[in-house]
C-alpha cells in the first residue's frame, strides 16, 4: 500500500509555528483544499487572530496553543488534538528559528533549546502522531528544514545542526513507513521574503531582500506539492536548488563563498550588531 493524499475534507491537518511567519500561509493553503486545520503555536492571542482571518475566509480551523520546548509537549498537544478532532492525517512541523548570536557567546541550555525546538520537537510529534497514522492507514508528515548547514550561514551552528538533523529523520521515516500508508517529505528553504524571521529582521534593520529570497507563499505552495504528488524532498529558493545543493556538498566552500557574493554575511553583521545595540540600550 501506498501512502494516500491526506489534503481535502474529512482530513484534520495541524501546524506547528502557526502563529505568525511563514506557518498563517502554510495553515492557508491547506485549509483551501478542504478538511479541518489546527492551528499550534505558543501565543493564543496571535493564534486566534490567524484563526480569525482564515475563517473569514471560509477556512475550517481551529486553536491549540502549546509551547513545544517543555517537557512532554509534544505528547499533550497531539492527546489533545486528538481527543477534539479524532487524530491528525497531517503535520507540519514548521514551528522553528534561531537566534543568530554567536555560538560561543550562548551557553549549551540555550543552544539545546535551538535543537529542541528544530529538531526534538519535530521527533516527537511524529513519535506522538505515528500510532494513530498507522491504525488508520493514512498519515503524511512534512517537515521544514533549512539551506543553513549547506550554506555555512554564518552563527547558525546549533540550527544547521538541527535542520540537517530533520533531513536524515525525514528520510528515514519515509522509508519505513510508506508502506504502511504513511509518508512524509522534507521542505528545505532558502531564505524567504515577505514573511518569517528572515523578512523580519531585515525590516527591523531596514534592509532591503534580496534576489536569493524565495516568497514565503512558494513554501505554503511546496508544502501542498510534497502531500498531493507524495515528494520526499523539495527545496524553495530561486534557481536550480537541487543542482546547487548537491553542487555544495561536493564543494562545500561554495555556500560561504555564495554567503560572500550575495552580501548575507554583511547582513547578519549589520543585524547581528543591531540586536546588540538594542538589548545594552537602557530601557
Ligand atoms: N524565514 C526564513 O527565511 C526561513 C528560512 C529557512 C527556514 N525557515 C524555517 O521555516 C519555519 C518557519 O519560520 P518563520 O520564518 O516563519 O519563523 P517565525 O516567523 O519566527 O515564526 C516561528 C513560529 O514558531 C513558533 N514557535 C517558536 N518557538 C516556539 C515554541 N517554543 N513552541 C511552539 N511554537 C514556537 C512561533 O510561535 P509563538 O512565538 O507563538 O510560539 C511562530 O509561529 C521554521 O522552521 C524556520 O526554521 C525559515
């Protein structure tokens, strides 16, 4: 048996990181092709203004909030999911960042909270979803993850570390399960425009994108693509991604050099420093 499409009415589909950023489009597009859409983030109040907005559109969603990094998180949201909607057909483990500081300024507890985050919390929920997917036979799992190890972004070590991690889990699990009508797909980005932590931190700087931004809308786009066409990996960012990733590890000086030309190491400087600023100025 083949894993089926879990997209449409009569599916529940949760979110994770639906908040704000990326996660709101995510949630969006899976709610257009019918089913129900859990919305999961730590900010209720953030999360009911998402919800808000995708009802008035029509969409059928509805709010969990849970903070992902404490213990046993993972396990309470999905048993809560779970007893409301009758368990969940799709996950998308979006929720996710980093905090661009240096590594050997930030102690191990918060480069551990990185990795919780990015790569703990995403275990765990699809440990916590798996039973239910594999009972009914039905199941995808979408996990995003990120260009920043291939690309040496600069102070990302503990989240490079992360969202590689998530590509090999993603891998594996596909392999295991599909047989069993379970599936799940990575979503590597690039960096992303018009929303995210990304979009954020270059307002907040004053900085313009660049032409290396993928619109955060291809993401929600990706995420439908890898569920309906049941892709194992697919990366957003503009020009031939796959080629320039596997162009990476085969010359893994490139992606710093790439960092160079396209001005993201000037950039995070300039953001690095701005941050900074702002947490020495007297309040
Ligand atoms: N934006 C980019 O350029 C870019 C590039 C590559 C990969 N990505 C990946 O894309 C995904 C979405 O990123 P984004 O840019 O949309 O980020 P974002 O705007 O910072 O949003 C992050 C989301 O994660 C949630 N979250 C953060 N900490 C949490 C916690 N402890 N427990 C539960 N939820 C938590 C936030 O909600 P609350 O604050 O309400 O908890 C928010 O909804 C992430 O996995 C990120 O790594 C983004």
């Amino acid at each position: 048996m083949s894993a089926s499409n879990v997209l449409g009415p009569g599916h529940t589909a949760l979110v994770t990181g639906a908040s704000r950023g990326i996660g709101p489009l995510i949630a969006r597009e899976i709610a257009r092709q019918g089913g129900h859409v859990v919305l999961t983030g730590r900010s209720a109040a953030d999360l009911k203004a998402v919800m808000s907005e995708l009802a008035a559109g029509g969409a059928d969603v509805s709010v969990v909030p849970a903070d992902l990094t404490g213990p046993g998180a993972a396990e309470a949201l999905i048993d809560a999911v779970e007893r409301e909607h009758g368990g969940v057909d799709l996950l998308v483990n979006n929720a996710g960042g980093d905090p661009l500081r240096e590594f050997h300024t930030m102690t191990i507890a918060e480069n551990l909270r990185t990795l919780q985050l990015n790569l703990i919390a995403p275990v765990a929920l699809a440990r916590a979803v798996l039973d239910g997917m594999l009972d009914r036979r039905r199941g995808h799992i979408v996990n995003i993850s990120a260009m920043a190890g291939r690309v040496s972004f600069p102070n990302t070590e503990a989240y490079a570390a992360a969202k590689d991690g998530i590509i090999g889990f993603t891998r594996v699990l596909r392999n295991d399960y599909h047989a069993r009508g379970v599936s799940a797909s990575v979503i590597i980005l690039g960096a992303i425009r018009g929303a995210g932590q990304g979009q954020r931190m270059l307002d907040e700087a004053n900085m313009k994108t660049s032409a290396f931004m993928a619109p955060a809308e291809s993401v929600a786009k990706a995420v439908i693509k890898a569920v309906r066409n049941d892709r194992a990996e697919l990366i957003v960012m503009p020009g031939p991604g796959r080629f320039l990733r596997a162009l990476m590890d085969y010359f893994p000086g490139l992606g710093p050099a790439m960092n160079r030309a396209a001005g993201a190491d000037a950039s995070v400087k300039k953001i690095m420093e701005l941050q900074q600023a702002k947490t020495r100025a007297p309040v």
